[in-house]
C-alpha cells in the first residue's frame, strides 16, 4: 500500500518559533508539494519540487522555505511562525509527466501558532 | 494562470442525487479533477477527465464537461451519508506538473 506521511497530524507553536514539517513518500515520485488548505479558500499551494535539491515557488511562498536534499523526503520550514501561518498543511507527490497524472496526499498537519 | 471556483457547500437528502459544479479558466489541453477530503484526512482522487471528453462514468459518479462554458459537474447517484465530505475540483495543464485546486464543496448528506 502506498504512503505519504506527514511528520506531525497535529502541532503548536509559538510566534518567531522556526517550525519543521516533514513529509515522507514511498513510492519513488519525482514531484512533490506542499499545499496549505483554509476554510473557503481551498488549497493553495506553497512550493513544489520536480527533483533533489530543486525547488519552484507557488502561489504563496512568502514565510516559507524548503529543503528535498532525498527524493523521498520534502521539508516545509518556517523561518519564524506567525499567527497568519495557523492553518492545515497538506504534503502531496505524483510522478513526474505531462498527462493527468495523481497527486498522493498526505494526511496533513494542522498547526496552530499562538 | 488557472482559476478555478466552486460553490462552498451543498446539502441533500440520502438517495437524492447530488450534483457539484466548478469552473475553471484555462484554455488549453487540460486534465480537470475531483478530489475528496473526509474529515480529518488527506484528498484522495475520485476520477479525471481529459478536455477533448464530454463525460466519463465511473458507478455512482458521473462527470460532464461543458468545454465551451469551461464548466465541470460531479454527479454523484444515490448519495449515502459516506459521501459526506469535501469535494476538490482541480485542474492541470497538459504539460505541467502543477495543479491548481478549487475551494472545495462540502457536500452534507441528510440521513
């Protein structure tokens, strides 16, 4: 059966803490995402890497950063947690194509800063 | 970029059927999604059609692709109280890798 695991199912912090989510996969997928997911605005997506060590900005990367230094394995880090970062945080893969191919979601994580 | 929109909640009574619609922007070759989230859970595909599709069936769920309107339903038979959870409409660009999600639908099934 094929997994994406998330690090955390749930986490809090506090404001100016430097927070670490990680997501594992095993099925050997070249893409992977990080999506942040909030009540009437859907999901929307952070970052993505298409390989080890590469990285794209999504739609909203700012207070955000990320490490994939193994393929099976993509970090979300925030610098410095604010209360605007309170939210669910999907981690999602799919191999690398130019058809419809799936994305594998993760559980999720759902942090709250305080 | 893509654009993609839906209702953001949707009640019926089990047996009914229910339908959720989307729609999105782009133009080009396009792969369209349905994605379910029960709760607490990650989203899990449902089905995907092609844009050079009208409709594709698969049991319960039925969608339909109105290309000239850029308009996508889910149509989903019978629906039972397990179908309670939220629907993701998504599209991605023949020749991308990235997926651009809509609000999602949270679909209540009144027993």
């Amino acid at each position: 059966d094929v997994k994406v695991t998330q690090s955390s199912r749930y986490l809090v912090k506090r404001t100016g803490e430097k927070v670490f989510l990680e997501c594992v996969q095993d099925m050997d997928h070249e893409n992977m995402f990080w999506y942040r997911q909030d009540p009437g605005l859907g999901l929307r997506l952070i970052y993505f890497s298409y390989d080890v060590k590469m990285k794209e900005k999504g739609d909203i990367p700012e207070g955000y950063s990320v490490s994939r230094e193994k393929k099976e394995r993509f970090s979300l880090i925030l610098e410095s947690a604010s209360t605007n970062q309170t939210s669910m945080y999907l981690c999602a893969n799919s191999p690398r194509g130019t058809g419809g191919e799936t994305q594998y979601f993760g559980p999720g994580t759902r942090l709250l800063v305080l | 970029g893509e654009d993609v929109e839906q209702s953001l909640f949707l009640s019926v009574r089990e047996g009914d059927s229910s339908v959720i619609n989307c729609t999105y922007t782009d133009s080009s070759s396009t792969y369209l999604y349905w994605y379910k989230q029960e709760p607490g859970a990650g989203l899990q595909l449902l089905t995907y059609i092609f844009s050079n599709m009208d409709m594709k069936q698969d049991q319960r769920l039925t969608v339909l692709l109105n290309k000239k309107d850029k308009h996508l339903s889910l149509r989903i038979a019978d629906t039972q109280t397990g179908d309670s959870a939220i629907y993701f409409c998504a599209e991605k660009v023949r020749g991308y890798q990235k997926v651009t999600f809509g609000t999602g639908t949270k679909l209540q099934v009144i027993p």
